[in-house]
C-alpha cells in the first residue's frame, strides 16, 4: 500500500470564474474563498481523502471570555442559549445565528468554536463581539482555567484580546448572517 501525499489546492471563485492556485505562494483573497486539502496516493489513484472549507465571512473584533454553567458564579446567566452544555468551543456572539462555526486566531494560535450563546452584552457596544469560553481564551493567552472561581489566571491580566474570526459555516438559529452588530441592534431575535 502507497502513503497517501497531501496535496493542498486554494480554490477562489470571482463572479463565475474559479482559479486554482498552489499554496506554496501567499495571496490577498476575496471572499468567499475554499481551500481543499486533497489526499493522492503516490502511484496517482484517486484521492484517499479530501477536505473542504468555505470562508464566509472573515475579520477582525476584541473578544473577550466567560462560562455560563448555570452556576451563577462570575456573572452567569444560566445555560448556553442553544441547548447544549457549556463547553469548551462555546462561545457567544451578539448576533450571529445560532450554530455557526468558525475559527478564531490569536498571536499564532488557532481555536475553533460553533456560536452557542449570546452576548456579550453591553461589552458588544464597545465592539467586543465575541464571547469566548474560558477554557478556549487561557489557552489562546497562555493562561490556566480556574475552575473554581471560572476565570483565566496567568496571562498577564488579559481579559479582552484583539482577534482575527474566520465564519466557515452559518447557523441555521435566529441570528444575522453578516459582520457581527451589538447585543442592543437585536439581531439576535432575527
């Protein structure tokens, strides 16, 4: 049996034309953009795996973090809105729909997280449009989860930081489909 080779394609599409490019080269994309990891087997087969992933929206925010584990401890407001467990990946925005997926990066370091809850809340009206798990921003700023209180300690005293997000997949909950708006615009009853 032949060790599959990993071969990495950038597909961006321009009205109706798509171009394929290596990604041996940096480039300045326009959305949307997908890259598709294909996986070929050394004799030339057909591929043994292949992965795609669509950037939907792309930018940047502050983003800062909580724990909403019906607790009522540091602020809680009770279980995440989407019906799931609090969880590491879980983290709130003011507006996007429920069930969106994506990435966020953060000096060199990649987390990936599904929109879960909502908020925050005032903070959004100062631009802070993400709520990041607690567990998901000590490891971003190279802190330690305090379970016992649910703050991050040993980072510095960071509590908000500037983030780039990558949205790969919308939700189908209540929500706006777009670049994220304040708690106070609503957008989260859509």
């Amino acid at each position: 049996m032949t060790t599959p080779k990993r071969c990495t394609t950038l597909t961006v599409l321009i009205g109706t034309a798509a171009t394929g490019a290596s990604l041996c080269a940096a480039a300045v994309l326009a959305s949307p953009v997908s890259a598709t990891t294909t996986y070929h087997t050394d004799d030339g087969t057909r591929p043994a795996q292949t992965t795609t992933t669509r950037t939907l929206l792309k930018g940047s925010t502050t983003g800062s973090y909580f724990w909403d584990d019906s607790s009522g401890r540091q602020g809680d407001t009770g279980l995440p809105a989407i019906g799931k467990p609090m969880q590491k990946g879980l983290f709130s925005s003011p507006s996007w729909p429920l069930g969106t997926e994506g990435y966020v990066t953060y000096k060199g370091k990649t987390a990936k997280f599904f929109i879960g809850d909502r908020g925050p809340g005032v903070p959004s009206d100062k631009g802070v449009m993400l709520d990041i798990d607690g567990q998901t921003f000590a490891e971003l700023t190279g802190g330690k989860w305090d379970t016992d209180n649910l703050t991050v300690k040993g980072n510095g005293g960071d509590g908000h930081i500037k983030i780039e997000y990558v949205v790969t997949k919308w939700g189908n909950g209540p929500g706006k489909r777009d670049l994220p708006v304040p708690f106070s615009a609503g957008a989260w009853n859509d």
